[in-house]
C-alpha cells in the first residue's frame, strides 16, 4: 500500500498550473480569451498559473472544462516534465 505513493509529487499544484499553461499555448489560446470561456477572471487565471502563486487553488470541475477545451486527460495536468 505505501508504495503507490512512491511516486506522489508535494508539487503537484505547481505542476497543474504550468501545465494548464503550457496546454493553453499549446492550443494557442489567449489568456483573456481563455478566462472567457470558463467564465473566471483573467487575474484568476494568471495567478492559476504561476506556480508561486499561493493563492491559487484550481477546483474539480474548472481542471474538468480545462481537459475538454485542450482536449487532454485529467490525468495529464499531473505529468510533470519540467526541469526545474
């Protein structure tokens, strides 16, 4: 059993927003244009993804728009391929 979290990552939130980025950029997508449509203000989205931003926080269901719109898995906001 302990050895599922072998691989837990204590940055996981980092890791979520520099891939919503890198996902938004990918798809070529303004930042405006993205807070548009999940209904959130740019400021939000700009602070969700900055990795050193404590004060953000990403819920289920905006992660769940943000897979549809870049059309990726759940799963590959959690794929941390950054050298830092």
């Amino acid at each position: 059993m302990i050895e599922n979290y072998k691989n837990y990552n204590p940055n996981y939130k980092a890791v979520i927003c520099k891939n919503i980025k890198k996902y938004r950029k990918e798809k070529n997508i303004r930042l405006m244009d993205l807070a548009e449509l999940l209904d959130v203000s740019p400021e939000y989205l700009k602070r969700l993804e900055s990795p050193n931003d404590d004060r953000k926080n990403c819920s289920l269901k905006l992660l769940y728009k943000l897979s549809i719109i870049f059309d990726k898995k759940l799963d590959d906001f959690l794929i941390d391929n950054f050298k830092d």
